[in-house]
C-alpha cells in the first residue's frame, strides 16, 4: 500500500521532491532547509505528503532507522526537526494530521519535555540529547529542518485549524510549578531554570 501511493506521490510531486534528501526510502522525507513550524507543515503538503507524526512504537522504530541509515540523525540539541504535534490553547499537545492527542499510543518525550519555555514552546521537534532521540517543544517561530511522510493510509484524520497564530503567543496552561532540569554533575545535583538555559538562544 505505502509503495503504491509513495510512487503516485513520486509520480505527481517529483518537482517538489527535490527540496528533501533524496533517499531510496519513500515513506519519510528529511527537509534540506529549515523553516518555522507553519512554513513547514505547508511544505510538506505542497509536496503532497505530511508532517510526521508518531503514534505507535513501530513508527519510532521505523523513523529511527531512517534517519540512521541515510546519516540525518540529529547531530546536536539544536538541529532537530519539525513533527506535526502543536500544543493548542487548551495546553495539550496534538497530532495536527490525525487530531489526536500526543503521547496516547507512544510517550516519548525527553527527560525535562515539554518544558515550555517562556510559555512559547508549542511545537513539537525530534531532537537528540545525551544520545537519545526523541521528543522536545520548542518555540513555532525558530526554523528547523523537518520530516515529512505519506499520508497516514488509514486511522484518524484532523480537519487542520483555521489560524495557527496562537502558536506564537503565551500559553501559561499546564504551566510546571518550579520547573527545573536535573544535570548529570556529580553525585549532587545541580538544577537549571529552563530560563537560564535559553539564555544564549533568544527567540
Ligand atoms: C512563519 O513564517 C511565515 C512567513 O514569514 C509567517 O507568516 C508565519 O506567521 C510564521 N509562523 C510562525 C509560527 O512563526
Ligand atoms: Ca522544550
């Protein structure tokens, strides 16, 4: 199924095609360029295809050894790229493709995520971290590379939202009470303000 509609996609979107990486694998596309969140989501549909979301543990795995074998493995905490999980006003994260909540099937937030920092972080971006990969929500406004797939065959669909400006607005809701990350030093532990943090990468 997923060969016979990536090769329609191919087919109609070749043209577009050339803004991804080109790999022998049709199901998921890594962006050359880094755009904001909104940017982003309208690439991947002029392409024909969608922001990735991921939902069940499979899809980790099969994410994961895409970007391994064709070397696009995040190198560091800022080159992340851009998934299809917002945080809408109500606070919680969704899926803007299929319209379900974030972290029902699989949970995969890095430790510390979603922080949220300065109540603007509503986009959701795979990064790597202390060698892990996996979820961080950084600020909509930032470019970031980002990872297209084909359109979810079957399961939910999201109707998309009118306006996304309230992606680059506060949102205090689900705000964490004296938030603080933990640091691997010594035996103590030295906590950070997610604010000191960011103090080097204003948005
Ligand atoms: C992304 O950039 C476009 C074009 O500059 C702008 O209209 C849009 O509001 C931006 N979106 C976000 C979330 O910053
Ligand atoms: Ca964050």
């Amino acid at each position: 199924m997923y060969k016979v509609v990536s090769i329609l996609i191919i087919a109609t979107f070749g043209v577009c095609l050339g803004e991804f990486v080109e790999t022998p694998d049709k199901i998921y596309f890594a962006s050359k360029e880094a755009l904001n969140w909104t940017e982003a989501k309208k690439a991947c549909e002029e392409a024909g295809l969608e922001l990735v979301s991921l939902i069940h543990e499979s899809e980790k795995a099969a994410l994961e050894s895409f970007l391994r074998e064709y070397k696009l493995v995040p190198e560091d905490v800022w080159s992340g790229y851009w998934l299809a999980g917002i945080r809408h006003p109500d606070g919680k994260f969704y899926w803007d493709t299929t319209g379900t909540k974030v972290g029902e099937g699989l949970n995969d937030w890095l430790v510390g995520e979603p922080s949220n920092a300065y109540y603007k972080e509503h986009c959701m971006e795979l990064k790597q971290d202390l060698g892990q990969m996996g979820w961080n929500d950084y600020f909509c406004v930032e470019g970031r590379k980002y990872l297209c797939q084909v359109p979810r065959p079957e399961g939910p669909r999201g109707e998309g939202l009118r306006d996304y400006n309230f992606l680059a607005e506060e949102n205090r809701l689900n705000e964490r009470q004296n938030y603080r990350v933990p640091m691997p030093f010594d035996n103590g532990i030295i906590y950070l303000d997610a604010s000191e943090i960011f103090i080097n990468k204003p948005f």
